[in-house]
C-alpha cells in the first residue's frame, strides 16, 4: 500500500541515488572493505588467458578487416573484463544470450579459436554455416545462443528462456548481455517487465559503455542510467564498475545466487568504455575527442586486473610475454588455416529455412545450380563443388 | 549542376527541403552532428540546429511513434531508419497508426507531413540484417506510398517530392549505390513525380521491369541482349506503391513480353502483385508467361551472397527464355 500525501509532490526523477560496486582500485590493490574474490589462482590465471586472448584477437581481426580478409569485425577493447568476469561467475548450463560484443564470454566458455576464425571466414566449419557476418557466434553444446544483430530481441528472448529452465526444475539461469543503447529499444522494457511478472532467473547485464555508436549516453537517457529502470520494474539491481573484473565477477555471483534462490530477474549495470571504434565500418573522430578517450585508456581492465595478479605473486612479466606471444602465435595460425577452407557448398543456401528443405526450395536450387553450370566463372566460391 | 553521389543527392534534398520550409525536421539513430552513420545527414544539425536535426535513442517503434505524433500536429517530420532491416520494431507505427491515421478518422487527423527514410537491400557483404528489401511487406498496406530512387539524380528530386507529398511515404535507399552511383544533379529545387514510373530505355522485343539498385543489373542485361539483337525496354518502376500501372501495360502490350527483377525473395515479392496485373490487362499481347528474376525464398545469405542475387546473367537468361518462349 502506497502511503497518502495530501498536496503534490513529485518522487522527482533523480530520486533514487544508485551507488557502484568496485573492488579493484586501478594499481591493483582493494578498496577498503572490499573482498577478495572466491576463486582459487588457476581460476584466476584462467580469466586473465581469456582477456589476452580477447585483446590480441581483436587486435588481429581488426587488422585482418583493414587487409580486406574479412568484410566487418566489431572489437571488445576496453571492455574484456564485463563479458570474462561475468561469465566466470556462471556454471557451464548457464544460458548465455549476449549481444555481439561479449566474445570474452564465449571464449570463457571454451570456443576455441579456430571457432572464431571458422565464423569470421564463414567456411565450412563456420558452427552458423557462413550465413551471418563475422562476430555472429553461437553454439548449442556451450549454451551461446547465435548472435542477431537486431537489437535488443534477445532480452524478452532470455526472459523466456529461464522461464523454461525454471520449468523444467534446473539448477539453470539465464544471463542476457546488451548495450545501453539497445536498453532503449521496446523489447528491453518488454523483457524486464515479463521477466519481473513471470518471475524469470534471468541476469540482464547492461555493459553502458557510454556510446551507442556516435550517440553519447547523454542522449540516450535522462533517468540515473539504465539501473533506475530495474527497480521501476521491480528488479533487484546492481550497478558495477565495469573495468574492475573482480567487482563483475561477484555482482555475478551474487546475481546467480539470487535469481536461482528467488526465482526472480536481476539487473546489473556494468560501467564502462568502448576505448575502439563501434567496429570497422566506424570512426569515431568523428564524435568524440581524443582526450576523452585517453582518460579512458587509463583505466583498462587488464592491466587492473593484471596488477592484481601480480601483486598477488600469481604474475611475471616472463608470463606475460609468453603468453601474448602463444596467441598471437595460435590466432595468426588458425587464421592462415579458416582463411585457405572453402565456403559452405550451395546446397547450404536452402537448408535451414525449415527443418528440411521445401519441394519448392529444392526446386529453386535446381534451378540456380542449371544456371551455374553455365555461368561458373560467376560463382566461383561454390560453382566447382556442385555435386559434392 | 553538379556531380553528386547517391548520398550527397539526398543530404542537398534535405537541405533544400530544410531551407525551403522551416516545418522540415529530420531525426534518427546518430543523424545529429555525426550525420548518420552512412553520412546522409551531414551537417543538417550545424546548419539548422539541434531543435530540427538530432539524434534519438535508439529505438524504431519510438521514431517512427514519434514522427507520427509530431507530423499529425502540422510539422514534416523526415526520420530516418538505420537500415531497413531494422524497420520492424516500427512495423506497428506504421502499419496500424501511420497508414490508418487519415481513414480511421474520417480524415480529421493525418500524417501526410511523414517521410522514413531508410537505406535498403544487398550486395555489401552483409549478411541477413543489412541486405534485406522489404518493400513488399509495406506495398500490401493501403495508405502508404513506396518510393524507391535508382540514381542521384533521381533521388534529390523523389525525395524533395516525398517530403512534399501529404501522404505518408517510405523512401527506400539503394545504399549500395550510395557512394557507387554518381552523376549529374541540378543545385536548384526540384521535384519528380510519384507513382509515375520511367522509361529509361525503349525497346520493342522484352520490358525489363525493376526499381532502385536492381536498375542497374536490369540495364547491363539489356546492353548484353542488345549485342543479341534483342531490344528490351527498361522501366523503372520508382513507385511501389501506388504503381503506374498505365506505363507498365503500355509497354507490355508493345512487347509482348516481361521480365520483373527484384533482390526481395520470390515469393509474395512485389513481382508477383505485377504479373498478376499484367496477366489481368494484358493478357492477350503476351507472348511469353511474365518472368521473375529475384532472390531465393530463403533468408538473406552471406557466403552465398553472389548466387543468390539476381545478377546480370540471370536476367540476361530471363530475357533469353522470354524471347524463345
Ligand atoms: C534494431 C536495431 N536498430 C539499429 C541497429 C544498428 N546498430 C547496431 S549497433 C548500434 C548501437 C548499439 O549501441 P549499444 O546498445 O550501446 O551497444 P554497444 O555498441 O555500445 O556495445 C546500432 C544503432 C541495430 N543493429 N538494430
Ligand atoms: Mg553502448
């Protein structure tokens, strides 16, 4: 029952005072009062092989863009530690729906580098059958869902998700990534609001980076971000720092425990900065200052982390090196190797629509392999493995 | 006079526009300072201010709500959609509120003053959702104009007129050719008229029937039939709807003959709502079953991008069976 006042007054809309979560100051010691997190140093060493391997492998994907072997990559620079340390709070049947910029997580989740070069080439390998852009990645056997670009569809999709999980009586969640830009979008009010009534356990992780491509978050919102929105819905909230990879992965943990112990959604809202471009297709001298950015660069999340580790006695610079060097190493073969292996066959172009292929579309492809047969130097991605 | 890309074409149509009538307000996803992502809109927020040119967040059904709400009180509003393959969450605003806003209310409100503009189709490389033409879903729904430009040229002055139109109108660009095409556009104010199609080359054996991108395929066919001897008349369509029906028939029953092409899918594609027509007025001058050239029933591929499209030789071949039919 809402208690009676008995002359206007407005709840004005910066009421609420959202506090942020941190743990790791940027040299790599505690705040005070803050916890070390519960994982042992192997788990450690883990999420950090998983931010270098992001950084490095977005770093050559980028490249590969700009020589023209591939058509479009979109990096996670700046913003590794929102995606790995989330997702290292997670158990392995836990959902993951994100929204294309969380390659740390699927790479926490084990997808191996040839899956992420299988995917950018869109060869035969490609998990996806070549049939999205690079960055679209998924997988069933490490519960990913593949990537849309629509935005914000995947939100009232992971409401609906955990409500199966919650069904079937699993010791499941579901976590939803997406964008503050893509939380102003129908279906993200949709899916918190469905998720809250419907009791989901669902994670809804906003990373605010600040930018919706050229939009600055200034002119995205008015309200306190995206987390004010949570409790306006019902939704126990969090907001985090972002760059701070052990404050990410205990809001996780905790987020975990909570939806599962509860049945109900959570919202957390990790603060950060897209330190690149929105991707290759993007400049972004165009919006935003280099000053800007560089009071940014001093706060990367790896190297926050990394003094951590280093501090911690877990860590050398001979490590470091090592390390880099392997992935640059494996991520340079592994591209070698996706880039030389053909595209899917053309059979391919109709499977999928449906469970099996429509009389009339095996028509269609009839018809189109006649015209191939003609025209080959047209199509001469496929038109040699006609009847392969 | 000046040479134009496709894009400068229409950031000088909205300028014109904007200067013409101070009623003018264009809106989107990044199209204030940054100019939109494609750079449509550059310089429209410095020269006009932020009160008519800005950015909104991001979300469709809220532009196109928006617009809606902003063109029923008097204003033109121009909102432009990223791609139209990011058009759907607006599908309500536009099929149930900016369609039915005249009809429903016996034409006491409407939203006349409203132009979408979108950039639409393939042939970039970019997989399922920023390739698709989906004009076909919004030619099914009465009270919606279609517009589609193939040229520079074309563009300014479509474009100038459906900012002027007082009906609702879908202005979908051929962003393939955004940079691609270029050509000669007048500096001054003009306008070229919708639901009128143009013949962009005459012919008496075959029409070739298309509009925007698809233009440009359907006319390489056409030269390549030439060195066969065979004449084809190309049209191009430039309104989806409402279409010039009287052009079309014209020409079919000069020819006997028709091939449509468009990159949509076959299946319910706009092509199908033109050899229903033509069968229906024309029947009797056919010579040959009308011919659809256009993309496969299946969703918008990536690595099978080229085999998909109704390319040149598919058209050319189209053409050929036509003509031996
Ligand atoms: C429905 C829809 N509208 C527009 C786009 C085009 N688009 C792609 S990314 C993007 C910005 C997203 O910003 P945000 O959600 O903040 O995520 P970030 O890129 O910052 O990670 C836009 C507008 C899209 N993909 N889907
Ligand atoms: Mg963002």
């Amino acid at each position: 029952m809402s208690k009676s006042i008995h002359k206007p007054g407005f709840v004005l809309g910066d009421a609420l005072d959202i506090p942020t979560f941190k743990v790791l100051k940027q040299d790599g010691t505690l705040y005070k009062g803050a916890q070390e997190p519960e994982f042992d140093k192997e788990m450690a060493l883990k999420l950090y092989d998983d931010l270098v391997f992001i950084r490095v492998l977005d770093e050559r994907m980028v490249g590969a863009q700009r020589q023209g072997r591939i058509p479009f990559y979109l990096a996670s620079l700046g913003e590794e530690a929102a995606s790995v340390g989330s997702a290292g709070a997670l158990k392995p049947q836990d959902m993951i729906f994100a929204q294309y910029r969380e390659q740390g997580a699927l790479r926490h989740r084990g997808f191996t580098v040839d899956q992420f070069m299988d995917q950018c080439f869109s060869n035969d390998r490609d998990l996806g059958k070549g049939r999205q852009m690079p960055i679209h990645y998924g997988s069933k056997a490490l519960n990913y869902n593949t990537i849309s670009s629509p935005l914000g569809t995947q939100i009232p999709q992971a409401a609906g998700y955990a409500y199966g999980q919650k069904l079937d009586g699993l010791d499941a969640c579901t976590i939803c990534y997406f964008g503050e830009g893509a939380a102003s979008e129908g279906d993200f009010h949709a899916g918190l609001n469905m998720a809250a009534v419907l009791k989901c356990p669902t994670i809804f992780l906003c990373r605010n980076n600040g930018y919706a491509i050229s939009t600055p978050s200034a002119e995205q919102f008015s309200g306190d971000g995206v987390a004010s929105r949570g409790i306006g819905y019902g939704i126990a909230t969090l907001r985090v720092d972002g760059n701070d990879l052990l404050a990410v992965y205990a809001a996780t943990a905790a987020a975990r425990a909570y939806a599962l112990e509860h049945n109900a959604p959570v919202l957390i809202e990790a603060m950060s900065y897209r330190l690149g471009a929105h991707s290759t297709s993007d400049d972004p001298t165009g919006y935003r200052s280099k000053d800007e950015e560089a009071q940014w660069a001093k706060k990367d999340p790896i190297l926050r982390y990394k003094h951590w580790l280093t501090q911690k006695d877990w860590w050398s610079d001979e490590q470091e090196k090592t390390l880099y060097a392997e992935h640059r190493a494996n991520i340079l073969a592994a591209m070698k190797a996706a880039e030389k292996r053909p595209v899917p066959t053309i059979d391919h172009l109709i499977t999928d629509v449906y469970d099996e292929p429509t009389p009339h579309l095996r028509q269609q492809l009839k018809q189109l392999k006649a015209h191939m047969r003609k025209y080959p130097e047209q199509y001469p991605k496929t038109s040699g493995r006609l009847d392969a | 006079m000046s040479q134009m890309n496709l894009l400068q074409a229409i950031n000088n149509a909205l300028i014109t526009a904007m200067k013409q009538d101070d009623k003018v307000v264009c809106f989107g996803e990044d199209v204030g300072h940054f100019g939109g992502v494609f750079r449509a809109t550059s310089n429209l927020q410095e020269s006009f201010g932020r009160a008519r040119c800005f950015n909104t967040p991001l979300t469709e059904q809220g532009i196109i709500g928006f617009a809606n709400g902003l063109a029923s009180q008097g204003h033109k509003a121009v909102a432009e959609i990223q791609f139209s393959d990011y058009i759907f969450p607006a599908f309500d605003q536009i099929v149930n509120e900016t369609a039915k806003f005249r009809y429903r209310s016996g034409n006491e409100f409407n939203v006349g003053g409203l132009t979408i503009r979108t950039p639409y189709g393939g042939g970039i490389r970019g997989g399922h959702y920023h390739s698709q033409s989906p004009e076909a879903y919004f030619a099914h729904t009465p009270g919606l104009k279609v517009v589609v430009p193939r040229n520079p040229h074309q563009a300014k002055g479509l474009l100038l007129a459906s900012i002027r139109d007082d009906n609702p109108v879908l202005f979908f660009e051929p962003k393939r050719l955004y940079r691609a095409s270029v050509g000669n556009v007048p500096e001054e104010d003009y306008e070229l008229p919708i639901g009128v199609a143009e013949i962009v080359r005459e012919g008496r054996d075959c029409t070739v029937l298309a509009w925007g991108a698809q233009m440009e395929v359907a006319s390489k066919a056409a030269e390549r039939a030439a060195k066969e001897g065979i004449e084809c008349e190309v049209i191009d369509l430039r309104t989806i709807l409402p279409w010039d029906v009287d052009t079309v028939i014209a020409s079919v029953k000069k020819t006997g003959r028709l091939v449509v092409t468009h990159e949509a899918p076959l299946t319910s594609g706009f092509g199908a709502e033109i050899a229903a027509t033509v069968q229906e007025q024309a029947f009797l001058h056919l010579e040959a079953p009308v011919s659809r050239v256009c993309g496969l029933d299946v969703p918008y591929p990536l690595s099978h991008e080229a085999e998909y499209m109704p390319d040149e030789t598919k058209v050319f071949e189209a053409i050929h069976t036509t003509m031996n039919y």
